[in-house]
C-alpha cells in the first residue's frame, strides 16, 4: 500500500460554458480558495515561465491588456512574478470551460485579498480566523485565442489595501516556494541530524538573507515532515504484510492503525506479547522517543521503551507517525494503553512539543509529565546560537545550572545570575523554558520514579533501545529487519544479565549484613549502585539535630564540603527516613545520606519498604492473574497466552536450578516426571461428570473435549520448552566457559610477557 500524503484538491461545481468566442453573460466555476502554487508545479513550470516572459521581453515588464503567453500556466507565474515585485500575493479565483471539450478556455488570477470571507455555519469552528479578504479588485484575466495563445481581456491593477515592502514579500504565501536546490540541500542536513531551526540559519547564510530564501521556517519544517512520510512510500504495505503475518504468529501480538489499512489516516502502532508482558513488570516509568524528530532517523519511528531490573532498555511498543496532530498523538496514546491494560505509568518522557505535551494532559492526567533534557539542550543550541557564538563560556554555565543545583532556591538563584551576566532577561525562548521548569529541571522532579540512576544522570537521548540499528539512511523496507535484530540483541543481553547475576557472586566491600542482603536482593548492575551509596556513608557522618520523640532530623555531609548538607528526617519504630535529596523517590535506590542515618542508628539490615522489587533478581517472578493484564478484556486467546508465558517463565527457572549440578539434574527430572502425572491425572479428573450435573455444569462438559486437547497441548508445550531451555542453558554455559578459559589463557599470556620484558 501507498503511505503518500494525501493531497486533496478543492472540488468545485462544473457548468457548460460557450463556445469560448463568447465574452459576456458567461458563468464562472470558482476556485477562490486556492491560492500560490505547491512545490511541484512550480518546480514543472519554471521553465514555461522563463521562456514566456523572454518572449515578451523585460522580465520587469508591466501587465497590460492584450498582452500574450504561451500557456495558462505561464501566465499565472508571470502575473505572480509581477505580484512578488510589487508587494502582494495572488489566488486563482474563477474560470470557465469549453462546452466543446471541456478544457479550461479563461481564467481569473486575483490579488489573494479579493472578496471577503464567507461565514462559517453554526458547525464550524468558533476559533477566531485572521481577517485576510478585504474586497480588493486586483485582478489579470486571460482567454484562450484561436491562435492558441492566451491573452489578458481584463487587467485591474488597483489595490484596496497596503502592499507588503520587499524585506517582507517572500513570507506572502504565493511567493513561498522550496526549489529544488534548497530541497536537496535541507534533504542533506536533515539526513546529517539538523533541525529546522539549523536548517533555515544554513539557507539564510546561502542565499544572503532571509529575503532570498523563499519561504519561512513553517514552510522547512513541513517539507521536512514531508520528506519523512514520503520515505514511506510503497513500504507501506510492507508494514501491513509483517502486522498480519505477526498476528498470525504471536496471540499476544497486539496492533492497530488509524483509519484501516485501505485508507490510513495517521498513525501505526503495534506491541509484540513480550512487550506487553515486560510492562507489567516495568510500566512504571515510559519514555515516549520521538528521536527521528531531530533526523537521528527519517522513518518516522517512534517507540516506547522503559528501564528493566538491570538498569537496561526495554521495549513496550513501536508507532509509525503519518500524522502529528493533536487528535492522531491522542489516539496512539489511548491505544497504547488500552494495549497496556489501561495500567497508567507513574511518570513519562517525551521533547517538550506543544502538541505532545497536550495530548499527554489529556490521556494521562495522572502521570508526571517530563520534557527530555536532552531534546531542551538541543534546541537551547539552536535557540541561544548567537550567545554561544559571542560568549564561548555560556553554554557550560547554562548546563551546569541545570544538572548541578540541588536545591531549588540555588537553581532559581543560579539561572537569574546567568540571565543578567549574558543580558537575557527579555529572551522569549529562556522565558518559555523557565515558565516550563518543573517538567524539565532536574530539582523540581526528584519527588517522582523516572528509574535513572541519579537526579543528573539523564541519557545522551531521550532512549537508547534502537542505537546502532537505525540511522538516517534506515529506510521503511529495512526497518522491521533492524527491529527485530534490536529486540533480539536486548532479550540476550537480559539473558547475559541474568546470568551473571545468578551465578557471578560480587565483591564484597565491607563487613555489613545490610550489603551481604543487597547482593542477593538485587541484580548485579543495581547492586552496584547500591554498594556505590553504601561504602559512600563512610565519608557522609551522620549527625542528629533534633531528637524530639520518634521522629528524629539528621544532617549528614561529606568531609570538607558542610556547605553540601542534605537533612533526613528519621522515623524510629517505622523505620523510614525521608532524604532532602530524594534520590530514592527519584530512581527506587536508597541514598547514602539515610545510609549514613541507619549506620548511627544500627539498622543493620534494609527495611523491606526500601526494596523495590522491580531491582531485585526476582523482579519478573509472580503469576499474572488474568486475561486483562495481557490484552483485551475476556479474549480466551489471551488467557491462554498468559497462562503459557507464566508457565514458560517458572520453568525456565526450574530449569536454571535443575542445571546446577549432576545430582539437582536428576532430582528435578523425577519432579518433572511426577508433575507431568499430576497435570495428567488432573485433567483426567476434571473431565469427569456426575449424573446429578446441573444444566451450567453439562455446559462445561460439552467442551471438555477441548480442554482436554488444551491440556494436552499445554503439557507438551511445557515439557518442550523445559527441553528447548535446558539445552539453551547448557548451549550458554559452554559459550561462557569458553570465554573465559580464553581470557584465562590471555592473562596467562600478559603475564609472561610482563615477565619478560622485565627480564
């Protein structure tokens, strides 16, 4: 299928007309609605023009009655030609047809300002409209001559209105055109990462002034939108061909487009049963990546990642966006979450788009909303680009105002400073962003779960799941191929993970139980982190301030820089602590500053309310209950489908266990011999009727059939993929043996030549 935009002329109404000899009492069709030309027919008629306007001469030459082109066309882009110099833009207004043929024999070209704006009915929108009709009677008509020629039967040269300077003319919309060469030039720098914004600063540069561009930034941005829908292109039907066959494949694949596949009205999403189920363990935290906005990629590709228990990306569905309004963002994040099982997220990241930020209000109003840092830095080099070319030190500065305040008072008191040192007070764009602060500033969110690992951490980009698999070069045909292989390289990296985790016991760095508990609790990235805050409390004294009854306040900072103190109110007999850095609120990992609270007040062990589960080894353990957690609610289908990923997932970890040595090998094969009897003997019971069974119950029966088919599938599929996991299992346990006999066998190496060279 075609993805190319739509492009929908105005329909207007047709009449026979005479025979073209005919000069008076002749109706008229109207097209007063369209006014300029678009790129293409421009680019096409550019040279008609020239070789009109040669042959009539001057190019500077004045309309007058009479005067002859060789086409329509070529008539219209002189009389636009003149209109560009003069200082207005022009509209084709009426016409009228051959009754011969059919064909278009005269034809009113007008000032864009002619008439006046007809009254919206009761239906149509109440939003205040520019007023651009004034009842100006400029106009130029042309008929077409026997000779075939086309001559000017009516010139009014007149206007009613001011005419626009010629600093001013090229933002009149019949004089804003992209040319080819500024085409190929944006295609260029929007396929090296630039944004609009870097664009239009490059064409200005080029062509000497935003006078000789020929059209605004509204209009570079839309042929940049442009250009990605229409790298789309017969890819189309590509996307639809991989859906179908997905659904086929995959019962818990969960996809859906707007409009339907015959007509597409804006966007595509989709979310495979992985996805799905991995959010029911991380769906606290999304990130919405609209990444290809700054041309990282042309394929309009925008997916939804998280964090999961490693501190790695996850995935939780991918969308194609054909379409960027307001009601089309509405609809993806609805069906994202009605994919998702209407499970709303605590927080979400998206750039700071007007029209994003609005539909994210209107789907999610209890979710808390943050602007990606790193899209606002982006655009702050765009928008500040004079600054940092006249004080090369500003954008540190700016940064570090940013991601170093801890305190609001010092962030507020630190971006006033920066303001009056570089004289931006009166900067509208600094002043949108400072208005916006609590979604994008690190101190005003530190009371909400974004899974970062600290406050000032943020990524180099709003997500990182897809880096190295798509590009700007990335075309629609082989994006589904990169998908699959990122989505691919995720899950082993989560399987590597996993492994390390379980069978890689890591260094201990002090004697404390507390850490010991940390090591078996979380994963190994997490402990880490944890170990980080943990030894920290070495150099962070706690000292009590007030110890007024169960509820005491602590002041701990580090050697040398007291004035760095973070205060923790303690509550004894609950054993919570609240820090003033919110590190734990912020990221789900207790900060060395209660740390150093607990060392004082002999917690030896971490209370359970400071464990978040979605850290810990066992983060994706636990049943999930019910059809609606993985899809559309009562879906059979569904239930089936979590039935078997929650039976695949316990058996993988029987697996994992069985494995462990010779002996625990030949245990867990007797288990599973006796469960396999077990769900045997129960299927067989559970066929059973008695002859006093109700009407429900004869019901049941007539399926049991079925279901005993069901079961029977179900166990084999379990036993296949205890199979299928445990030569996986031993598969990865010979890779990884292997691996580190080799660096055993380097290290070996190294030393001997160390022991060499010294010898």
């Amino acid at each position: 299928m075609d993805f190319e935009p739509l492009n929908i002329e105005n329909e207007v109404m047709e009449f026979a007309m005479g025979s073209g000899e005919e000069d008076n009492g002749l109706d008229l069709e109207h097209n007063d609605e369209y006014e300029g030309y678009n790129g293409e027919m421009m680019e096409n008629s550019s040279a008609a023009g020239r070789d009109s306007l040669a042959l009539n001469g001057d190019p500077n030459l004045e309309p007058s009655e009479g005067m002859e082109f060789d086409s329509e066309q070529a008539a219209r882009i002189f009389y636009n030609s003149y209109a560009r110099r003069i200082g207005f833009s022009t509209r084709v207004s009426v016409y009228q047809r051959s009754r011969r043929d059919g064909s278009i024999i005269c034809r009113q070209i007008v000032c864009s300002r002619e008439g006046f704006r007809r009254e919206g009915g009761e239906n149509r929108s109440k939003r205040q409209r520019t007023v651009t009709r004034v009842g100006c009677k400029a106009q130029m008509t042309v008929k077409k001559q026997n000779s075939g020629k086309w001559a000017v039967t009516k010139l009014v040269k007149e206007h009613n209105h001011d005419l626009v300077p010629p600093d001013k003319v090229h933002c009149l919309r019949s004089h804003r055109h992209v040319s080819g060469p500024a085409r190929s030039l944006i295609d260029t720098l929007q396929a090296a990462g630039m944004g609009p914004s870097g664009v239009m600063s490059v064409l200005i540069k080029e062509s000497g002034g935003i006078n000789n561009v020929g059209f605004t930034k509204v209009d570079c941005q839309n042929y940049m939108s442009s250009s990605r829908q229409r790298t789309l292109g017969s890819g189309g039907q590509h996307i639809f061909d991989y859906l179908k066959r997905m659904q086929g494949e995959d019962p818990g694949f969960f996809c859906a487009v707007q409009g339907d596949s015959e007509n597409p009205t804006g966007n595509i999403f989709w979310a495979d049963a992985n996805s799905r189920v991995n959010y029911q363990y991380f769906g606290d935290t999304v990130t919405f990546d609209t990444a290809y906005r700054t041309n990282r990629y042309r394929v309009p590709f925008a997916p939804f990642t998280g964090w999961n228990h490693h501190g790695q990306p996850v995935l939780f569905g991918c969308a194609l966006l054909l379409n960027e309004s307001e009601s089309s963002f509405v609809w993806l994040f609805q069906t994202w979450l009605a994919a998702m099982s209407d499970h709303h997220p605590l927080s979400i990241t998206t750039d700071q788009d007007r029209i994003i930020r609005a539909a994210v209000a209107q789907v999610f109003p209890g979710t808390r909303h943050r602007f990606c840092k790193w899209n606002v830095f982006r655009e702050a080099q765009e928008k500040l680009f004079h600054v940092n070319q006249s004080h090369l030190t500003f954008e540190a500065e700016f940064q570090r105002c940013i991601n170093l305040t801890e305190t609001i008072d010092e962030f507020e008191s630190s971006w006033e400073s920066l303001l009056e040192k570089y004289n931006l007070l009166d900067n509208e764009w600094l002043q949108s962003m400072y208005n916006a602060r609590q979604q994008w500033v690190p101190v005003y969110l530190r009371d909400t779960f974004f899974g970062e690992m600290s406050i000032t951490q943020g990524t180099d980009s709003i997500n990182s799941f897809f880096d190295g698999y798509i590009n700007a070069s990335t075309s629609i045909q082989v994006l589904l191929k990169q998908y699959e292989k990122a989505t691919a390289s995720r899950y082993e990296k989560e399987v590597k993970a996993d492994y390390d985790t379980i069978n890689t016991a890591p260094v201990l760095k002090t004697p404390s139980p507390m850490e010991k508990q940390a090591a078996n609790l979380y994963t190994r990235k997490i402990f880490t982190q944890f170990q980080e805050e943990l030894v920290e409390t070495l150099a962070n004294p706690a000292t009590v301030i007030d110890d007024g009854g169960s509820e005491a306040l602590y002041r701990v900072a580090k050697f040398g820089e007291d004035h760095k103190a973070h205060f923790i109110k303690f509550n004894v007999f609950e054993r919570k602590a609240s820090c003033s850095c919110q590190m734990f609120e912020f990221s789900g990992i207790i900060c060395r500053h209660i740390l150093a609270v607990f060392r004082v007040t002999n917690v030896l062990t971490l209370p359970s309310h400071y464990i978040l589960k979605r850290w810990t080894r066992n983060a994706k353990s636990g049943v999930i209950l019910d059809e609606h957690t993985l899809g559309l609610p009562g879906s059979s289908q569904e239930s089936l489908t979590a039935r078997y990923e929650n039976l695949r997932r316990e058996a993988i970890k029987y697996v994992e266990e069985g494995a462990a040595s010779t002996h625990i090998y030949n245990v867990a094969m007797d288990a599973l011999h006796e469960a396999a009897k077990k769900v045997y003997a129960a299927k067989k019971q559970g066929a059973g009727v008695t002859p006093s069974t109700s009407v429900k119950e004869c019901q049941l029966q007539s399926s049991s059939v079925e279901q005993d088919k069901r079961i029977e599938e179900l166990t084999a599929e379990l036993e296949n993929a205890s199979q299928r996991c445990e030569a996986y299992r031993a598969s990865l346990l010979a890779v990884l043996k292997d691996m580190e006999e080799e660096k055993l066998k380097i290290a070996v190496k190294v030393q001997n030549t160390r022991l060499n060279l010294k010898g």
